[in-house]
C-alpha cells in the first residue's frame, strides 16, 4: 500500500496533469486569426476598414410626398358631415312660429350635420351647410326664414366637430381621433400635444397616411425642417413609434451585453464608448470587428476590422455609423491567453506545495 508521502505524490502528479491541461482553454470570442481563417473559407467576408472601404452611412433624411407637402391649411371653421350643432332662433312680432310668446327663444337643441352636408331647420326645410363657416350656415337659415319669421335671429354654436378629425396611433403619450382646431392645424403642432417624451426626437419615427399614400420621417427632421411640418387633413392617420435599435457588444470590453442606439449617426466610438471602452489588459487593439448581416439572403456576414493601433482607424471607427443588430467583436490579445495559463499552472503549483506540506 502506498505511504501517504507516496500518496500526496499521486494526487500533485493528477493536479499539475490537470492545470497542464489548462493550457487549452478555450477563448470567449474569436481570435484575429480565427477571424481571418473564417474569411479564408468563406464564412465571413472580411473588410479592413479603410477611407476607401468605410461603408456609407445610411440616408439621414426621409421627406413626405408632393401632395402632402404642398396640401394648404384645412379650413377649420368649415362645416361638414358628423358635425353636431347646437342651434337656437330668436323672433320678433306678433305672429310667432318658433315661440309661444313674441319675441321669444327657441332652443332646438343639438342637430347634425347629416352626410349630404344639410340640418333640418322647421319652417326652412334641410339647409345646406357643409363647406360654410358657422357664419355663412347662420346665413343662410336667416335668409330661408324671413319668409316664416318675423326678424329671426339665429345662433350657432358647435357642439362636436366630427367632420375634420386626424387619427393618433402607436406610442404616443395620447393615442385617438383629434379634431382640426385653431392652434392644431398642422402636423407639428399635433405632435406637441401627443409625441411622448422627447429627449431622442432622432429615435421617433412619425409615418403619416392619406389618401392611400404613406411616409415616414423622423421627428427631429420635422423641427429642424419647416417643409416638414405640413398642414393635417381630415382622415389623416398619424403613427408615431419609437425606433428601437441595439447593439451588441462581445469579447475584451469594459461592458458586454447590448447597448440602446440613442441617436441616428451613431458611431462605433461611440458604442465603444457606452461599453467603456477597450480592455487594455485583454484585448488585442488590432482585431476590433463589427460584424454585419449581409444584404442578401444567403450570403456570408460581413466583418469590418479596425486596428485600433492607427490614428487613422480610430478616426475611421468614429466615422462608421452602426446599424440595428451589428455585433462589436473585440478580440483577446495572445498575451492574454498565454496569462490565463501561466495564472492557472500558478494556481496548480500552489494547490502541489499545499499538498506536499500537508504530509506528515
């Protein structure tokens, strides 16, 4: 049987076989080399990022179609169908129509402007009012009554206007149907009222649909362009959403996981930025990849390398504007790996030297 020195013996052999074994441990993220090696099959398309292969950024700006743009103010004070007014006459004289006494008030309530664009008025029969101010419906229900009433005086006040509504949907702070009003005739001043908050305008996404056509631009775009403010119609559709867009940040970082994009150009200085930056103790400032999913179907993604070593390619990285769903792949550096050995051989020569003072 062996001794318990010969034993302890054993137990040091099976650690430092088992810290040896260590020396293969595996990388978080892929190499520099096992980038290029994937570019050498054809599983990714690799692209050293230069001034010449910077890919483009995408579009800034969107804008909406002619008609939209140049489609003048809604008259707000015109009448139409699903209008609903309340409507009250006043005569004078002995005979009286409207009231039991001369010189009485008739309330008739509420009446509706019904869909050919008329309100039934007694003793003038169905008035057209659709298209008239409230002026110009008093009127002519003034002129149809002179030949019944004696000096009527009639007055109009609108109840309801449902004739010139705009619809708010999406994730706007106030979503339904809107009337077209004095101080909310254009699409700016809608947006005052329901866009929610807005510390990222260049995140809101606001699609306006008329007549069959839709457009979207962002809501930044609209401040900072007065074209873009253009005049609400009825049965316009308004949809504001806000545009949620990540990033996702792997290998030798300060911070790994996703990371929100707040603004449109956002740059690859600028993630790194979010993911406090590189780790110097880890990563290997020549193999910084962005990878992509390609355009088209089927083919291989596409990985944009940086080496951060260069001025020139850090002026490139803050010139390169991420995209929704691009990874940031920071590479180990060789020495990192090579430290992650030696540590644990470290650890398993301390484990021995415990194990051999341990024996009596």
């Amino acid at each position: 049987m062996p001794t318990s020195r010969a034993r302890s013996a054993i137990f040091a052999t099976m650690l430092i076989g088992t810290t040896l074994s260590a020396c293969a441990t595996p990388q978080a993220v892929a190499s520099l080399s096992e980038v290029q090696k994937s570019a050498e099959q054809g599983q990714v398309v690799l692209v050293p990022v230069t001034a010449q292969t910077l890919p483009p950024p995408p579009p800034s700006t969107a804008s909406f179609p002619p008609t939209f743009l140049g489609a003048g103010e809604f008259d707000y004070d015109q009448l139409g169908p699903g209008d609903r007014l309340n409507v009250r006459i006043w005569e004078s004289g002995s005979a009286s129509v409207f009231a039991p006494e001369s010189g009485g008030g008739t309330d008739l309530g509420e009446v509706t402007v019904d869909e050919s664009g008329q309100i039934y008025i007694p003793y003038a029969g169905r008035v057209r009012v659709s298209g008239l101010t409230i002026s110009q419906a008093r009127s002519n229900i003034i002129g149809r009554l002179r030949t019944v009433v004696a000096n009527p005086q009639v007055d109009i006040r609108a109840a309801d206007r449902r004739s010139a509504l705009v619809s708010v949907q999406g994730d706007a702070a106030k979503t339904g149907s809107f009337p077209i009003v004095r101080g909310r005739t254009r699409l700016g001043e809608l947006l005052a009222e329901v866009a929610p908050s807005q510390k990222s305008p260049e995140m809101l996404k606001v699609t306006v649909r008329r007549d069959g056509q839709a457009a979207t631009v962002r809501l930044a775009d609209i401040y900072a362009n007065p074209a873009l403010d253009i005049a609400l119609r009825p049965g316009d559709s308004i949809i504001v959403n806000e545009d949620v867009q990540n990033v996702t940040v792997l290998g030798a970082a300060g911070l790994q996981g996703q990371i929100r994009i707040p603004e449109r150009d956002f740059s690859l200085i600028a993630a790194l930025g979010q993911a406090r930056g590189i780790n110097a103790d880890a990563a290997d400032p020549r193999a910084v990849f962005v990878l992509r999913a390609p355009e088209q179907p089927g083919a291989p993604p596409v990985a944009y390398q940086f080496d951060m070593r260069r001025p020139e390619s850090i002026a490139l990285a803050n010139r390169f504007v991420m995209r929704d769903n691009d990874a940031i792949l920071i590479s180990n550096a060789p020495f990192a790996q090579v430290r992650q050995t030696l540590t644990a051989i470290a650890q398993g020569l301390s484990g021995f030297r415990s194990a051999i003072t341990v024996v009596p």
